[in-house]
C-alpha cells in the first residue's frame, strides 16, 4: 500500500436477499382488487359506486386557481338556494360540508344548478314498497334505474374548438409588449403621479394666497377709511 489512503474494510456479508422485495402477486392483487369492487357495487347497489356527488371547486393560489375539481361537499347555503334540507341530503347521495364558505356568486349558482340537476335525474325508491311516499319513483322508474359505475355527473372538461381565421391589419399593427409595458409603467407610477399633482396645487394655493394677501388687506382697510 502506497500514500496515506483509508485501510480497506469492505463490508460485504450483507444477505441482500433478505432485503430484496418482489411483486410476483401483481396478477393476482389485481383480480383481488376487481372482486372486491364488484363486492361493494353489489353491496350498496342500485347507489352509485363512486359515491355521493360533490360539488365543483377551484384549486387554490394563483397558479391553479383556473382548473376546476371535485370538492368535499355542497355548503349549506348551496343547498339552501336549492330548496334541500342538508339532512335530507346525506340520505339522497348529496355530499355536505358544513364548513364550506361561499365566496363567488357564480360558483354558487353553478353549483346550485348541479343540484337541481341531479334532482331531476334523481330516482329514489321508497322505504317500504307498499307505501310509497311524496317524490318516490313509481314502479316503472325502478324498473328502468340502473347502477352508475362512474362518478356522478362528472366535470365537463371538453375544450370548444377555436375559429380560425387571418389576423386583421388592426391585429398586425399592435404592439403587444409595448401596451402591456405602458400599462404597467402607468399603474407603477399612478400612486406617485396623483402626489405630485396634490402638491402642486397645495402650493398654488399657497401662492394664490400670499399673492392676493396685501390686496385684500388694502381694500379692507379703505373700506374701513371710507366708513369712517
């Protein structure tokens, strides 16, 4: 051994093969998990299998708040605009979150319009088939009800197709990144501008009035002479 290197001391009576994992079961996890699927669709069948629908929500910060998603559950003012009682709901397949705040008009009748909707699809089955109740299903609406295997009035996310056409000569001629510049440069100086301006006409105000100080004091003392 040559120059001041580590003294070898290599570690090698590891047993790796008791530490090395396989995934021979894949085949058979994989039939598992369909079983018992189908075990649950048979179980809460004619109920949806993907569960009670939920609301649309936007995602958070201003990264993401353009996409849209699936929520927790309708707020109760969602459910008060659609005439449900929140009880009631729980027991129709509606998700609701009590917690849930309201913070967009748009979101709230877009919401509140998924309710309706699914009202009207709505195919509920008495309690007791001998005495069916106000808003039932009769027997041919049950006849026809079938399972949904996929989630419940899911989001539309279909892109429209844009129109294509030739820009216009007014199009050609903008300046894209010059008017956003400008636009920008105008708001950064706004707050400074507008301080400027008010302190220029402070100062003509000031101005105005020391200049016409001896003036009005000459007349009011002739007024005074002339009085006596």
């Amino acid at each position: 051994m040559a120059g001041n290197g580590m003294l070898p001391n290599m570690h090698l009576r590891k047993n790796w093969k008791r530490w090395v994992r396989t995934y021979f079961d894949q085949p058979m996890a994989k039939k598992r998990r369909a079983t018992k699927r189908a075990q649950k669709a048979r179980k809460i069948a004619p109920r949806p299998v993907a569960g009670p629908i939920r609301p649309i929500v936007r995602c958070p910060n201003n990264r993401n708040n353009h996409r849209e998603r699936l929520g927790r559950g309708f707020s109760l003012e969602e459910l008060a605009a659609a005439g449900l009682n929140r009880r009631w709901a729980r027991t129709v397949g509606i998700s609701v979150d009590h917690r849930r705040k309201n913070r967009n008009v748009e979101a709230l009748q877009q919401n509140v319009q998924r309710l309706k909707e699914y009202r009207s699809k709505l195919i509920l089955f008495p309690r007791k088939a001998s005495k069916p109740k106000d808003g039932d299903a009769s027997e041919e609406e049950i006849k026809m009800a079938q399972q949904l295997m996929g989630t419940v009035m899911p989001i539309d996310k279909t892109v429209p197709p844009m129109e294509v056409r030739a820009p216009t000569e007014d199009e050609k001629k903008f300046q894209a990144y010059i008017t956003l510049r400008r636009q920008w440069r105008r708001a950064k100086l706004q707050g400074m501008r507008e301080k400027k301006f008010q302190a220029y006409i402070t100062l003509r105000r000031q101005w105005r009035r020391a200049k016409l100080q001896g003036m009005r004091e000459k007349k009011a003392r002739e007024a005074a002479e002339a009085a006596k």
